[in-house]
C-alpha cells in the first residue's frame, strides 16, 4: 500500500511546451495517428506547438503515412519512422552523438505491445542531466468509475491496452533502471459538449480526491542512480 500525495493538475500541452523550451528535443509518437491532419490544421498537434519553441527537433513514429504527411507540413524538421519498441535498433539515432535533453512520449506507453523493450530503449537514450515526459490515462480516473458503477459499462480506447497508476508505473519503471522525478496530472479537453459536461460534472469529486482521481499522469523521469 502506498499513499498518494495530491497531485498538481497541469494542463499536457502547456507543460510539455514549457518544459522543451530551449532545448534538444526527440519527439516520439509525433504524428497523432490517425488525426495528424485535421490536429495540423487547426493548430492542436503536439509536434507544432514543439517545433516552435525547440532549440533542435527529432520526431519519430512507426506511422509512415503520418511522418509522410509531417515532412510535407514541417520540411526543415527531422523525422524518422522506427516502432518504438525498437529504439535500441534505430540507426538514425546515436546515442553517443545525439544528446537529446528531453525525450518526449505524450500517450504513447499504453499503446504499446511490449512495454519493456520500450522502456529499454528510452534507457539506452538516457544519460546523466536528460529526462523522459511520459503522460499516459489513468487507471483511477473518476471518468473511469463513473459509467462502470452505474452502468456497467468499461470505457476503452480501441488502440488502448494497458492504463497505469503512480504505484504500478513506479514499479515498471524500476524493473528498467528508471525512476520518477515528478508526477502531475491533468484532465483531458477537446472542444465538445461532451467533453465540456464531463470535466464540468467531475470537478466536485476531482477537487475532494486532490486531483488523484483524474484522467492523465504526466511524469518526469530519470535514470535510477547507479
């Protein structure tokens, strides 16, 4: 059993912008799948927002229609198409030359099929100073709850396969030489009347929970001391 501190709530895009800036950055699972156009076009997509304010930019995805559709919008941009699971195999990136000061993966773990062959490769990436940003949905989200108490209903991205939480990611993470830094959370927004309700509908539960019961966790990880 572990106690959870409350937990901060962020908004994603605005943190990991902020927390880039300036620096040397590798952007994984950069295209948005299958919605990298219509986030292109009306300036949602995580990648733009990064390659404005970025000191150096590296995007990679295993989707090639979509690192096709990014090199047409951004063609001074680097892009490489490598499955994530593989990180440790892709020749495009070296980890003796290639200092990357943050390593992005916004959504991207609980889409994964084999999990420690990607947590292998973001350690083969780490050195002393640089850091990972992982967000990914949350087990406990009262989102979650909700329709499975009244209705018996359990809501599931279709692409989702796995949702964590501080403690479960904690021990993952540790099996792979990694630990967290920092945790937050945040509520996920899109412009819907669907959307609006929800978050509007669960404020009260969010607020008495201390932000333990909302949608995403944002962390910050590092190497575990040797």
């Amino acid at each position: 059993m572990r106690k959870i501190p409350r937990v901060k709530l962020i908004r994603r895009d605005d943190w990991i912008v902020e927390f880039c800036r300036d620096k040397r950055v590798l952007h994984i699972g950069c295209t948005d799948y299958p919605i990298t156009q219509s986030k292109i076009a009306n300036g949602y997509l995580l990648h733009d927002k990064l390659n404005q304010v970025t000191q150096y930019l590296v995007g990679l995805d295993n989707d090639k229609e979509g690192i096709d559709t990014l090199s047409k919008a951004f063609q001074n941009s680097q892009f490489i198409v490598q499955n994530a699971e593989k990180l440790d195999e892709c020749l495009e990136i070296r980890p003796d030359q290639d200092k990357f000061d943050v390593i992005v993966a916004a959504d991207v773990i609980e889409h994964i099929s084999n999990i420690g062959n990607f947590l292998k490769g973001l350690y083969s990436l780490l050195h002393g100073d640089n850091r990972v940003l992982i967000t990914t949905p949350q087990a406990f989200a009262i989102k979650r709850f909700l329709p499975m108490i009244f209705w018996g209903y359990e809501y599931v991205h279709p692409d989702h396969i796995a949702y964590f939480s501080i403690s479960t990611l904690s021990r993952l993470l540790s099996r792979y030489q990694l630990e967290i830094e920092e945790f937050y959370g945040f509520q996920w927004y899109n412009p819907t009347f669907k959307n609006r309700f929800a978050n509007t509908l669960v404020a009260p539960a969010l607020w008495l929970s201390g932000g333990r019961l909302c949608d995403e966790l944002a962390l910050v990880i590092k190497r575990q001391p040797q």
